[in-house]
C-alpha cells in the first residue's frame, strides 16, 4: 500500500507539472495509463486531469474527467465552473454551481465573475445576496467581479462601494479599478478620480489604464495624456495595454489630429506593428472622420493580424454606411484566412447588413450564426440579429426572435424598444420599456433616448417629460446631448417651439450641432423662418461644412417665396464648396440592390419603370392623390411651369424605386424602400395612395424612421 501511495505521489507531480505547462500532450499520454491501470481512482488526480483539459481548451475531455471523477469536491465543481466561465457558458456553470452540497468563496467568485463579464447585473446580484446571508466570507475579488456586473447601475455601484469600505475591502486594486469604471462609465466622474487618487500604493497598471479610459469617455484628452506621461516619469510599466488606452482617449474625445502625433510615437517606439495597438489606431481613424484608407494602411502593416484585429476592421467599415458592403467583404477573408468568426465577429458583419438594410444579406448572416452553432455570449448576436431585423423592415421577425432568447439583458430591451419606437410604434415602445423595469433590468442612457425618441414620434410629450425626468430622479441617469436633442424632437414635433427654445436656454452645457438641428427641422415643419434662422445659423457655427441647415433654410425661403434669400443661401454654399448630400433611394430585388436618384436614367430599364409609373401617376391622380408643388423646390420667378414643376416631382427617387418594385414582383408582393435623406412630403402622399390602388403594402425606412404604408394610410398618421 505504501508503494501505491508512493508511485501516486510520483504521479501527482508530473501531472501536476504538465498543468503547469500546459503540456496537452504528455498529460493525454498519463490520462491513458492512469485509466488503464489497476490503481483506484483517487479524485485529487482526476481534479488534476480536469485542471489540465480545462487549461488547454478541451472542454469536452474536461468535462469527462470531471463525470469520471468517483466523489467530486468542492475543488473539483470548482474547476469546470472555470472551464465553463472560460468558454463564457453561463447556464452549464450555473447548473454545476447549483449541485456543489457546499459551495466556498471561490465557487461564488468564479460565477459572479461570469455573469460580470456579460454585463449580467441581476444573477450576479442574486449570488452576492446569498452569499451574505449563507455567512460565507466575502473578499475584494467578490466585490470587484459584482460590481463590474451591476456597472450600468450607478446606483448599485454606490451601494456596493459603501458595503466594500465598510467591509475593509478599499484595499483590492480589483475592486477600486472596478469602481472607476463603473463611476465613469455613468457620468460619475469625480467619484471615478476620487477613488483613483484614495488608492495611493495599491494602484496597479490597471487602474491607471482605467483612469486614461476615463478621460476620454469624459472628452478629457489632455489629462489622459497627463496621466501617461506621469506613468512614464514614474518608470512605471508601459505596455501595450495603456497605449491602447491612450488611443482609446483619442478616440473618445474624437481628437484626430492628437491620435496622429500619438500614432507617431507609436511608429518610433515600436509598437505600430502590435495587433492590439493597431486595433486601437483602425477603432481611432474608422471613429473619427471614417478615415478608412488609414484603416487600411493600419491593418495591412500588420504582419499576422489575429482574430481581434479582423473583428476591429470589419468593425470600423460597418461603422460607416458606405462602406458596409466592405465590411462584409473583410468578414469573407477574414474566413478565407482560416479564422473562425466569433460572437464579435458575427455581431460586426450583421451590423453592417443592417447598414445595407438588405434583407436576403441579413438573414444569410443568421443562417451562418445557426450553423456555427457558436455558443459563447449568444446573447450579444441575439440582440444584433434583432436590431438588424428591425432596421430591414421585418419587426414581426425581430420581435419573434426576442422572445424565443432565452435571456435577455439591457441591450436587447434597447434594440427592441428602438425597433418600435423607428417603426413609429410608440405604444408598444413604452409597454416593452415597462416589462424591462419589471424584470428589474435597468435601463441605460441609450433606452431613454428611444423611449424618448417612440414619445416624439407619436406626439406623447407629456409622457416624454415624464420619461426625462425620471432619467437622473429615479436611475440616476445624467441627461447627455442626444436625449437634450429628443427632447427638442419631441417639443418641436408637437409645435411648443418656444419650450424647444426654453430648454435649449437650460441645458447643463453647451449645446451641439444635434440640438439646434432637431429644433431647425421642427422649424422648417411648423414654417417658423425666424427661429430656423437662429437655429441655422447656430448649426452653421459649429459645423461649417454641413449642408443640412443650407438645405433647409432654402427650402422654407422657397415656399415663403423670398427669392433673393434662396440665392443668397446658395451662394454661400458655392463660396464655401459646402456641397448638398445627394438623395437616393434603394430596393432590393433578388438579392440584387437597385439603386436611383432623382430623374435617374441610368437604371437598365428606365424606360419600362417610367412608362409603368406614368399610368401609375395617372391612376393615383384619378383616386384623389394632388401633387404638393412646393417640394419640387424651384423657383416660381425662373419660368418653370407647373407641369414642369409635377414632372420634377414625378420623378423623385423614392417613387422611382416604388416604381420599379411594383413592376419587379409578383401582385400583392410587399416592397421595402430605404432612403438616405428624409422622405419628400409629396412622395409620401403619392405612395400612400399608391398602397392602395395597388394594394400593396410598402414600407419606407428614411434616414429618421419606417414609414408603413398600407391601404391608403401611413403607420405614422401623418406625424413626422
């Protein structure tokens, strides 16, 4: 028996070594012998062989391991709940975590963490809960792990940090490095460099890395660059990590020109090359200006780029509209170059279908995801294949799929509840935002803005100043500049543009292009020239080259008939080459994507699509349809007549689009139209009426929302 012992002991170092070094191969060769020989099982080696599978990725043979094991301890559950967390499947740790007879401190640290790094607030809580009341003794790595969970919950957070103080555990970097991203993360600045500067010795990379992504979330470039240059008077260790931080800063505060002269350090001390230093400069230029010829030149210096670098590039082409199409076309190489697409990379390339609003591209994404069978935070490419399925026009099919996920978290609330509210379903937005509240998931500052945004769109302004005020009384929520900016949607919509104004006057700091735009295109709806001139011109201040408000100002001045002011407003544009976004509509036929302009002669078939919707324009006239001369926005002292003026708006993209879906598919086909402007007021009286003498149903999503149009009726009720 003593030899036994003996010869187990032997045995037990070498495996344990071979966990050390992760060395698959030797361990396989002794899993084999151990199972073949006459010893008993002891369950100290089958942890060790479970310790070994789980390290090296094999979670099958780590799994087996574990089943073999004769009596499993605490040590044992343990393991493959990390192996579990590692492959970030929850519900297998939760179910293994719930069979331990007596789980320790590091079987609820290990599960808290899981569900921290999918953002999952309430199981993380409810495991911190019944860890207080079992008694079970708590350390700085439990704080940290539940307070990274609750991080969208500044409320939770506090609670947390007071608990944490008072338990003697302000002494973890872990939790302290979790707190300053938690404060900042909401708005709570102070509170994040208070902690930061309350550290003292236990500061570790982490926390200055943190600190640095602070400063840009908070648009603070010059003390992120402070902070960095004080690690390197300090010799502290820099490495890849905090310079990818510092970008991060650069791209937070959208400060190009700083990223470039930053990028030059990088070039001199060497890291330009690095992946995860050239996912920061790709995520910088595709974030700031969508400079993608730099992206480009980023990703093809890079002599191996690894998974990340991939995900960062299809990423930042999906970011920019015209380039989704490119985006999916890095998502195909990236395969080609023998990398396996993970949740990050599906999540970016059905982004970008979204961008394409090509449905046949947006479901061909979700079949890959089925057949990937990719099982690793699922939730985060559910909530994308939603959103997706929403901006393609097929809300029954998202709202299917939300409630066939068998969890949710904040994110998917937000994309559905944004779903309706684009949809100008407002009623349903707000009974989705109620069920949110119920499942105790808290809201962020992103649901607010399309709670806010379903409130405007359907003349809800009581309910909308409701929802804003409960922001920052009851979540905690600072108001930032596009809920501001909803705000004036919703005010100006409902014609109260003095309040607009009024709280414009309010605003905690100053306010953005965003702001004066939303109260100019309420302007330019209700026909108030002189406030759309203060807004104009505010607009104009803050972003020179912006077309939108010289557009506008030329439209108002168009049918108020006040010509010299129309020429003035176009000089001005030519004097500074600011140039008008030229509008085009879109329908998808066949997997192929058709594409017009206004007057388009370009199309293969022009003369087949003009010569059906010349009859078409002739049956809606027949049914009551008047064309509204003032959108055809010409001068009425040039000598157009208003034939002329009903030709020009005859052939308006998005009735030429209409025009050719009706001609393309079978009699009672649906038809999805996306604009990149704001749909023509007459083109939406037209295809109103065009939905029934055709009885057609037809959809058109503009660069603001869905328009359903069907039997004569548009789903916004002629309110946008």
């Amino acid at each position: 028996m003593n030899q036994i012992s003996w010869n187990l002991q032997i045995f037990r170092q070498i495996l344990k070594t071979c966990v050390d070094r992760r060395d698959l191969t030797t361990g396989k060769c002794l899993h084999a012998v151990y199972i073949k020989s006459v010893v008993p099982q002891v369950t100290y080696i089958s942890n060790h062989f479970t310790l070994l599978y789980s390290k090296c990725g094999r979670l099958s043979a780590a799994g087996k391991a574990f089943a073999a094991t004769a009596e499993p301890n605490v040590f044992s559950f343990n393991v493959m709940i990390a192996a579990y967390a590692k492959e970030s499947l929850p519900h297998l740790a939760r179910h293994l975590f719930d069979k331990i007879p007596e789980p320790d401190i590091v079987s609820y640290n290990t599960l808290i963490s899981v569900y921290a790094e999918r953002g999952d607030a309430s199981p993380a809580l409810d495991l911190f809960l019944g860890m207080r009341e079992s008694g079970l003794g708590m350390d700085g790595f439990t704080f940290s792990a539940v307070i990274t969970a609750c991080n969208d919950d500044v409320r939770l957070v506090k609670q947390l940090h007071s608990s944490a103080f008072s338990g003697g555990f302000h002494g973890y970097a872990s939790m302290n490095n979790s707190l300053i991203s938690g404060y900042s993360k909401n708005g709570f600045f102070h509170d994040a460099e208070r902690v930061f500067s309350e550290m003292g010795p236990v500061k570790d990379e982490v926390s200055w890395n943190s600190m640095i992504v602070a400063y840009g979330q908070q648009r603070e470039g010059l003390k992120a660059m402070k902070l960095y240059q004080e690690m390197v008077r300090l010799d502290l260790y820099v490495d890849m990590f905090t310079l990818a931080s510092v970008l991060s800063a650069f791209t937070s505060m959208e400060d190009l020109i700083g990223g470039k002269q930053f990028h030059s350090q990088l070039v001199k001390m060497g890291f330009h090359r690095n992946a995860h230093i050239g996912s920061g400069l790709i995520d910088l230029y595709s974030k700031c200006g969508g400079h993608m010829c730099d992206c480009r030149k980023v990703f093809d210096e890079m002599p191996d780029p690894d998974l990340v670098l991939w995900n960062t590039i299809i990423s930042g082409y999906s970011l920019n509209e015209e380039f989704s199409e490119e985006a999916l076309n890095f998502f195909k190489q990236m395969q080609r170059a023998g990398n396996f697409p993970d949740d990050c990379s599906f999540v970016c390339a059905i982004s970008a279908s979204s961008k394409m609003s090509s449905p046949s591209q947006g479901r061909q994404m979700h079949s890959l995801v089925i057949k990937s069978n990719i099982q690793s935070n699922r939730i985060s490419i559910n909530n994308a294949l939603v959103a997706m399925y929403s901006k393609c026009g097929n809300l029954q099919e998202a709202r299917q799929l939300f409630d066939r996920m068998p969890e949710h978290n904040n994110v998917s609330f937000n994309s559905m509840i944004a779903g309706y509210a684009q949809h100008g379903l407002g009623a349903e937005s707000l009974i989705l935002f109620e069920k949110m509240l119920e499942k105790k998931i808290a809201p962020t500052s992103i649901t607010f803005v399309s709670v806010i945004s379903a409130c405007a769109h359907t003349g809800k302004v009581e309910d909308g100043e409701r929802y804003f005020s409960l922001m920052k009384e009851t979540f905690e929520i600072e108001p930032e500049a596009e809920h501001y900016a909803c705000m004036i949607d919703l005010l100006g919509r409902a014609g109260k543009l003095d309040e607009a104004e009024g709280l414009i006057c309010t605003m905690p700091y100053t306010p953005n292009v965003m702001v004066w735009g939303s109260l100019l295109r309420a302007c330019r709806t209700h026909g108030n020239i002189k406030l759309a001139e203060k807004a104009a011109n505010h607009c104009l201040h803050l972003d020179p080259s912006n077309a939108a408000p010289y557009v506008t100002m030329a439209h108002m001045y168009t049918v108020d008939r006040r010509w010299d002011e129309v020429s003035r407003v176009k000089k001005h544009m030519k004097d500074r080459s600011v140039k008008r976004r030229p509008g085009c509509s879109w329908i998808e036929i066949d997997k192929k994507i058709h594409s017009f302009v206004a007057d388009d002669k370009s199309h293969p078939m022009r003369e087949e699509i003009y010569g059906f919707w010349d009859k078409m324009w002739e049956k809606i006239k027949k049914a009551g349809y008047v064309p509204d001369l003032k959108w055809a926005s010409v001068r009425d002292d040039c000598g157009v007549t208003e034939e002329e003026k009903e030709t020009i708006l005859r052939h308006h993209s998005e009735k030429l689009a209409v025009a050719f879906g009706l001609l393309s598919t079978t009699e009672g086909a649906s038809l999805l139209v996306m604009k990149n402007l704001r749909m023509c007021g007459d083109c939406h009286n037209a295809i109103k009426v065009v939905s029934d003498v055709a009885k057609r149903e037809i959809t058109v999503r503009d660069c603001h929302r869905f328009h359903h149009f069907r039997q004569g009726q548009c789903s916004c009720g002629d309110f946008w």
